[in-house]
C-alpha cells in the first residue's frame, strides 16, 4: 500500500504526515509514506486544497488534517 | 459507542493549553458522535448551556480583572504598571473568550463550504459578479495560506477567470474570523466593520483591476498545460459532523493562536500603561502624510497572523496614531507577506507577480489615505 502526503510543508502538514506515520506503526500496516510536495504533482492529483492524503493513487481527504480514526478507517478498508 | 470514544480522545488529544480563564464554551458537547433526536437534543442542551456560562464569565471580566489588580494586588490606582495589569488581566481573557466563541461559529459555517464548492461556484462566472463572489467566498472557506498555491492552479484550470482568483486569494486571508474577532473585542463593531468592509472591497476591486490588465499570458507554462483531476466527491458532514468540525477549528486556531494573542496583548498593556498619551500622533497621526506610505511599505514584506498584530495596533491607536495608517499597516501585514509571494512566484511570471503586489499594496494605501482623510 502506497500513501501520500500531498501538501508544500506548512504546519498543518506536517501535522497530517506525522499523524499518517504514527498511524502505519500503531497498526503496524505494510504501507509506505511518502510526502508530495511538488506543485505540479499535487495539481495533477486533482487536489487544490492542502493537506491532502492519496492511498494508492484515490485521494482520501482534502483541505485538512485526518483524524487517526480516520486515517485507521482507510488503511484497513 | 466505540465510534464515540475515539472521537473523544480525539478531540481531547492535543488539548488547548489555554489559561484556566478559558472555559471553551463548546468544550462539553463532545457525544456529537450519536446521530437522531436524542443526540441532537443533547447537543443543543449542552450548547445553550455552555453558552450561558460563556455569558456569566465575559459579562464579570471587567469586575474581576480590576478586583485582581486593585484589590488582591493592593496596587495603587493611577500607576503605570496597574494600568497596565488590569488591561491584560480585562483584554486577555476576553479576547480568548470571543475567540472560542466565534472560531467555533466560523467552524460550522465553515463545514457547509469547500474549496472544491467555491470553484464551481466561481467557474465560468462573469468578471464583476464574480469578483465579488469571490471576495465573499474568501471568508467562509477554509483556507490556509500554503494551499495558495495548489488552489490557484485549481481555479485557474477550471476556468475560474484570473482576475475573480486574485479576487479570492485576497479576501481568504485578509478578511478572517481572528482578525474580526481581536478588533471587535479589542476596538468595537465600527473599526472590526470598517475592516471587513474595506477589506471585501481592496479585493473585490483589486482583482477586477488584475482581470482588467489581461495578463493571462503571465502564468507559468505548466499551469496552462496541466490537466487537473476531477473533484472528489464530496460526503456531507450532517450536524454531529459540523459541531466537530467548530470543536476542532477551536482546538486548532485558538490552540495555535493563543501565546500571539497574549503576547500581542501584553506589549499592547505596556503601550497602554507607559507610553504617554498621544505620543503615537507626531509620527502616525493623520497629519504625517507619508506615514501610510511607511506603513504598508514596511507591512507588506512583514508575515505575522492577526492575532500577534492586531493588540499592538490597538495601542498604537489609542496612542494617537491615526485610523487609516493602522488600518493599512494591519492589512498589508496580513494580506501580503513574502513568504507567499515567494511561494506564489511557482504559479505566476515576475511580471503578473509585481503587478498583483502592486495593485493590492496600492488598494490598501488607498483605504488608509481615505479614513484618514474622512475620519
């Protein structure tokens, strides 16, 4: 599984990439995490508001920070 | 139930380090998880509640504050440094309070819009209707000032004209619930009014200026040749959602604002207490004619939130430095910072960048000479 952090590295994303991580570690998930934080790379996700979270390419939540439930939810979906 | 827990924790985790003084209004309502009658019951019960605990405490500030400085400090009436405890020990708390009230508020509205809502409400829209759309729209969505980027490109590829975008990126950080709520609380409903309404304006305006100028051409290449995805679908949040969504706005804006309100409002209690009565006047008062030219142009490089700049501003007005020069210091500060011009440069060429700057410092320094000139 392939997650991706999708902001340009205010506070607020740092804030979902930590939670992100910390999440994978608790569940101990086969999952890798990337952060993405290239304009244009963002764009061609289709997301306009940062931050975001993609699993596996579908973009999960936008505009803010998850929830570690949330995070949880997707991740064993 | 179980739902209900980690909603819980959740909220609870990162805790709002607010002094004691703060009892969060909202604080009690957090079985938003149960949907129904019941819960929203519930809610509703526990809001009216802590509304009225909410009123108890901000109706009895004034008293307190003074019965603290004067009574169980002993300190004598009159002196600076009373003066200006009891200003802090008023202001403090009071700010924090409306700041809770309102944050959550602006929270809930704030769950009924989306970026995604505002570009399909902007797409295709003519200039001058959209212009002032797009201000309005700037207040009540969600916006974060590293997401200017990302959300330009959005707008812009979903046929949002350039002019109505700059419209939008004016307006989201400038007009803001902070800033509204520290002048309200700090200088009354004239000057928090004057401020939104010449804010809506430098943007509305401003923008229809930038989308008169016709400098399309002047975005970056990738920007034109970029395909953007389509929207994520949307789910709608209902109202145990939205009650979230104004508790975590409160955790977060009023957890990461509260040390620049106190701050701010400590060195505006200084101001208050030690400066000398219309000191302020002979450098920023509305006879120096090139103070408001000093003043945006030292706020314009400048970054800080409103919650740092607003109570220092507040002392320097009470100090005797005219309404219109304050007025534009504070907008240039928030509306425009370097940071984000530099971080807009990956969207923009120089050109259209230096014009947007431009043309917005301009607006600004239009509104402070004018108060100034009417007030």
């Amino acid at each position: 599984m392939e997650i991706k952090v999708l902001g340009p590295g205010c506070p607020k994303c740092h804030e979902a990439e930590k939670r992100v991580r910390e999440v994978v570690a608790e569940l101990g998930a086969d999952a890798t995490v990337a952060k993405v934080s290239d304009f244009q790379e963002i764009a061609r996700m289709g997301v306009f508001s940062t931050p975001a979270v993609a699993i596996d390419g579908e973009v999960k939540c936008v505009g803010k920070v998850p929830s570690k439930a949330e995070i949880a939810a997707w991740i064993n979906a | 139930m179980n739902d209900l827990r980690e909603l819980r924790i959740d909220s609870m985790g990162g805790g709002m380090p607010g002094p004691g003084a703060t009892p969060a209004p909202p604080a009690p309502d957090k079985g938003a998880g149960e949907a129904g009658q019941a819960g929203m019951a519930r809610i509703l019960a526990l809001g009216i509640a802590a509304l009225a605990l909410w009123i108890a405490v901000y109706t009895h500030l004034e008293a307190w504050a003074d019965a603290a400085t004067y009574g169980l400090l002993g300190l004598e009436r009159g002196s600076a440094f009373a003066a200006a405890l009891a200003f802090f020990l008023y202001d403090g708390p009071k700010v924090l309070l409306l700041l809770t009230l309102v944050v959550f508020g602006v929270g809930i509205i704030r769950s009924f819009f989306t970026a995604a809502r505002a570009r399909r409400l902007l797409a295709g829209r003519g200039e001058a209707v959209g212009n002032v759309l797009a201000a309005l729209l700037g207040i009540v969505t969600p916006f974060c000032s590293c997401s200017a980027v990302p959300l330009f490109v959005g707008f812009v590829t979903a046929g949002v004209p350039l002019g109505v975008t700059f419209s939008f990126l004016v307006s989201a950080p400038m007009v803001n619930e902070v800033a509204l709520v520290l002048l309200y609380g700090l200088m009354g409903w004239k000057v928090a009014g004057l401020y939104l309404l010449t804010g809506l304006l430098v943007a509305m305006v401003s923008g229809w200026v930038i989308g008169r100028l016709k400098m399309e051409g002047h975005l970056e290449e990738w920007v034109r040749l970029i395909h953007a995805g389509q929207d994520q679908p949307e789910v709608e949040p209902g109202w145990p959602g939205r009650v979230r969504a104004g508790l975590e706005a409160v955790r977060d804006i009023v957890g990461r604002t509260w040390p620049w309100v106190l701050a701010g409002i400590a060195v505006g209690a200084g101001i208050h207490g030690y400066v000398p009565e219309g000191f302020m006047a002979s450098i920023m008062g509305r006879d120096a004619w090139w103070s408001v030219l000093a003043a945006v142009a030292l706020g314009v490089p400048m970054y800080s939130n409103a919650a740092g700049i607003i109570p220092v501003v507040h002392a320097l007005l009470e100090k005797g430095a005219a309404l219109g020069t304050v007025l534009a210091f504070m907008m240039s500060v928030i509306a425009l910072s370097l940071p984000e011009t530099i971080i807009l440069r990956k969207v923009l060429k120089p050109r259209l960048l230096f014009t947007f700057v431009g043309v917005v410092s301009l607006g600004i320094l239009l509104v402070g000479y004018l108060f100034n000139l009417i007030l």
